[in-house]
C-alpha cells in the first residue's frame, strides 16, 4: 500500500503476535490478579506503542487499566537528547499502583530514562519497562527493562505503531526504509 517505500519486512505481523503472547505470559507471572495495589496499570508511551499496548492488553489474562503519555524529545529528529517534554501527561494519580511503561522502541534509551526519574518521583508502588523493539547499537544510556520483544539493527525502522513523519504507523509489520523516502541514496 505504500508502493516500493519499505525496503524489507524485518518483523513479520505472525513474529509479534508470536512475541506478544510470550511477553503477556511473562507479565501475568510478574502481575498476579487481586495485588493489594490493584489493577496493574499499563502507561502507554504515545503515539507509537499504541498497537503494542492494546495487542498486549488483549493477550493478557489478567485485568489491566490504560493511561497514555505523550513525550517529546528535543533536539534533532533523529537524534534524542535526553531534555524530554510532555505532551500529554497521564490523567490520574499513579502512587501506590503498579506500573508497567510499554514502549514501542528504547533507541538511545535517553527518552525512558527521564521517563522512569519522571514516574518514580510520582511514588507508584512499582515501575517496570516492556518494550518491543530496542536497538542495542544506539543505547547511550542504560535502561532496566523488565522484557524487549526484540533486538534490531541500528536502523530506522516503521510500522505497527511507528512512523517517519506520521507516515506508515498503520502497517501491520515492522519494516525498514528505503532511504529514497528520507532523501537518502
Ligand atoms: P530514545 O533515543 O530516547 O528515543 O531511546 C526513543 C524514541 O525515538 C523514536 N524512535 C524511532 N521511531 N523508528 C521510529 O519510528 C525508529 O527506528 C526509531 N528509533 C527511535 C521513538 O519515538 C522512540 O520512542
Ligand atoms: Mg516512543
């Protein structure tokens, strides 16, 4: 649907699935239901973990309530500097509950530290990291991440939530691309 823009499918929609339903078995473990904190809260990291969290909140066998957060990052677009600024902060109150952040993709790792300083001065009862995609190469940061779905080359990559320039978020894969997209060669 989008001609020959994506150069290759690295993550196929049967490989998320496959890893969705891995990574909610390793949650529900971690979240048994009835916890004193209540419901587990899923804090979803707008716009590209969308698809990740409600696909993730679908496989879970447990009950889960959503918040979303939206950050945004200063500095270039293709680089993070790690001064972060929120576009949307969460509707409630997270003290005492137990949070999991689901991300899309930790890159530098720059914007989800600030986000875990962020959250934890809110005092939740605990705070935990899934994200589906991390690019090892790029960590400038390290980051506690409960579970990465997967480990990707150092390259920018789209689909199932992720964009370039609010472009491809709907495939149902992860791809790379072409680099005449980007003006690249
Ligand atoms: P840092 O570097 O702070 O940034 O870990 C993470 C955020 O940068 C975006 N990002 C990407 N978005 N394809 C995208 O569509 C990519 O390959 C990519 N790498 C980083 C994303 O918003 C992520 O939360
Ligand atoms: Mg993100």
């Amino acid at each position: 649907m989008y001609g020959d823009d994506i150069a290759s499918v690295l993550i196929s929609e049967d490989q998320i699935a496959e890893k969705i339903d891995e990574i909610a078995d390793l949650v529900a473990k971690r979240y048994p239901a009835g916890a004193p904190e209540g419901d587990l809260l899923l804090v979803g990291v707008l716009k590209g973990a969308i698809f990740f969290m409600t696909d993730l909140a679908k496989r879970l066998q447990i009950p889960t309530q959503m918040e979303f957060m939206a950050v945004s990052s200063y500095g270039s677009s293709t680089s993070s500097s790690g001064v972060v600024r929120i576009m949307k902060d969460l509707d409630k109150d997270i003290a005492g509950r137990n949070v999991l952040i689901v991300e899309d993709i930790i890159d530098s790792g720059l914007t989800l530290s600030w986000l875990l300083r962020n959250l934890k001065s809110r005092n939740p009862a605990s705070l935990e990291v899934v994200t589906l995609l991390r690019k090892p190469d790029a960590l400038r940061t390290q980051v506690d991440v409960m579970h990465v779905g997967f480990d990707i080359p150092n390259e920018f990559v789209v689909g199932y939530g992720l964009d370039y320039a609010e472009r491809y978020r709907d495939l149902p894969y992860i791809g790379t691309l072409d680099p005449k997209v980007y003006g690249g060669k």
